[in-house]
C-alpha cells in the first residue's frame, strides 16, 4: 500500500512514448480491423488502402497513418530490450497518434453535432411565412411537406426564381403564392438527401464533396433516425454549417 502512497514511486510506472505509441498504433489497427471487417491478418498498410474507401477520416490521415506504421516498424525491429529502444517517439508524435487513435474509434455523428428543432411547412402555407423567418432567423434552406409527406426543400435561390419570373411577366404580386407553387422554381429538386443521425461529420463533409464533383449540389443535408424521409425530421446541415465545425 506504501508503494501506491507514494507519488515518486508511482512516477515509475509511467510510460514510456514508445509504449504509448504503440498501445495507440494497436488500437488503430484493431478500429481499421472493423472498419473492413477483417476476418484474418493483413499488414496495415492494406488495412489502410481498404479502409479509406469506407471511411473518409481514413483517407483524410491516410499519409500519417502510413507514416506511424514506419516508425512503429523503426521501434519493434530495432528494439534491443525490454527497456531500450532505438526510436523513442517525440511527445508531439504520441499525442498525435493518440488524437487520430480517438478520431477514428469515437468519431462525431451528425445526430450528435446537429440535432435541433427544424423550422418546416406545409406546401399549403404562404410564402410570407418562410419571408418572415428569413427575416427573423436568416434561415436559406426550408423543408416542405404535405401532412407528413415530404416534398422538397425550398431555398432562397428558388424564391428569388420565382420572383424573377413574377416580375418579368408582370405577376400580379400582391397575392403570395403557395410553398407547393414555389417548389416548381427549385431548378435542382435534388438539392437535398435523407442521412442518417448515426453518420459521421465526416462522412457528411464527403457527400457535400461529391455532390459538387457529381454537379449535383447539395443545399442541405436531413437527418432522420435512420435516414428515411417519412420519419422525423431531427436536424438539418449545410455547407457553412460545416465550415463552423472545428475538428
């Protein structure tokens, strides 16, 4: 019991950078080992080339990944004895591979980061409604529904569409028109798609990505339990709201 009273002694069990290292190294391996749902060994360089296909944080620390399995080889090959190695981490490396180590085992969901009450409406209500929370709130994105059937999203490029049209064909404009009426003016009616609470911020960064790769941008993400349109509506991402997430 004296031992453990005794702060110097405890001081001896502390570990050493390489020990830290590869403890963090061996539980990147066994996360990549699930993300590929490996069943036998494989070198961790395939682990790598596998899994950053399935996950975008991967492919994200891809060359650091590759760079600590070189210095975890650099410290199992030269080791000399239990108690001297010939490549002792520097800290900033061990925190580093401990912070990737995190990443990759807990990575943050967008149920997590963006759940909260999302202003919708009715294809039946006015366009001063959504006029009047643009004002109020400075909301760009708008779901829209029929009962609990959705329809679309509204966005402000499709208002603005419909005013241009309003107003080069002298529309009378002192009656708003319906949300269903402005629905037709979204040009991309693809502008939207149904994800998960349980996918990654990650994840969700790489479908914004692809979806201007594919030209077909997105303007929101909807996030559902299990990402289906007729459950309820649990969050809504942008692209700026990504922007604002520190990692």
């Amino acid at each position: 019991m004296e031992l453990f009273n005794n702060k110097k002694a405890v001081v001896k069990f502390k570990l050493k950078n390489s020990d830290r290292f590869l403890l963090a190294f061996n539980r990147i391996t066994q996360t990549l080992r699930r993300i590929v749902k490996a069943k036998e060994y494989m070198p961790f360089y395939r682990l790598v080339d596998l899994a950053k296909k399935k996950s975008p944080l991967v492919k994200k620390y891809e060359d650091e990944l590759r760079s600590f399995a070189d210095l975890r080889n650099a410290i199992v090959h030269h080791r000399t004895s239990q108690e001297f190695v010939i490549a002792e981490p520097h800290t900033k490396i061990v925190e580093r591979i401990e912070y990737i180590d995190e990443l990759l085992a807990r990575p943050r969901l967008v149920g997590q980061v963006f759940r909260k009450k999302v202003v919708s409406f009715q294809t039946t209500d006015s366009l001063k409604n959504v006029l009047n929370i643009i004002q109020e709130r400075k909301y760009t994105q708008f779901p829209i529904y029929d009962g609990r059937d959705f329809r679309g999203l509204i966005t402000t490029t499709g208002i603005t569409n419909w005013l241009a049209e309003a107003t080069n064909t002298q529309m009378p404009l002192y009656e708003m028109p319906k949300l269903d009426d402005i629905l037709s003016y979204e040009k991309n009616r693809g502008n939207y798609k149904f994800i998960s609470r349980y996918m990654t911020i990650y994840h969700a960064k790489e479908l914004f990505k692809q979806g201007v790769e594919r030209g077909k941008r997105y303007e929101a993400l909807l996030i559902t339990e299990n990402g289906r349109p007729h459950q309820r509506l649990i969050g809504i991402i942008t692209p700026l709201d990504l922007m604002k997430v520190q990692e």
